[in-house]
C-alpha cells in the first residue's frame, strides 16, 4: 500500500525516496535466490525485486479475499 506516484499538473509531486516510500527489508516476505552456473560474463539484473511487488500483493490480496485487482497503484480501499 505504498509505492504509489502521484501526478499533479501534468508532473509527479514526489521528488525523492523521502517522499516516495519502497519495501524494506523488515516488511518484506522471505526472498529465495537460486544461482546458476554459466560461462557468461558477469553482468548486473538491476532493480529485480521492484516489478514483482505489486503483482505479489495483488495475488495476496486475491488469496485473502477472492477479489481479482486490476489497476495500480493498489490502495487499501480497493479492496475493503
């Protein structure tokens, strides 16, 4: 229920992590990584954990409550 951008004007109001709230890591759920051997250079996967976070809550709240979300941002009234 954070991780919204809010848009005013034709411009997004929030400026920074201060104003723009993410996961911790003491809300999230257990994360399991698995490595994979390769003979590939090492190259970098970027912000993995940032697309999953909202189709996750979306099936959770699914699983809680049968309700299928269908646009984002999720707020806790979509749902109640």
């Amino acid at each position: 229920m954070i991780g919204g951008i809010t848009i005013e004007n034709g411009r997004v109001v929030e400026g920074s992590f201060h104003e723009f709230e993410v996961l911790r890591f003491d809300e999230m759920p257990v994360v399991e990584t698995q490595l994979v051997e390769s003979r590939e250079l090492p190259g970098g996967i970027g912000e993995a954990s940032t697309p999953v976070t909202a189709p996750a809550v979306a099936n959770a709240v699914f699983a809680a409550t049968g309700k299928r979300l269908r646009k984002l941002p999720v707020r806790p009234g979509d749902f109640a």
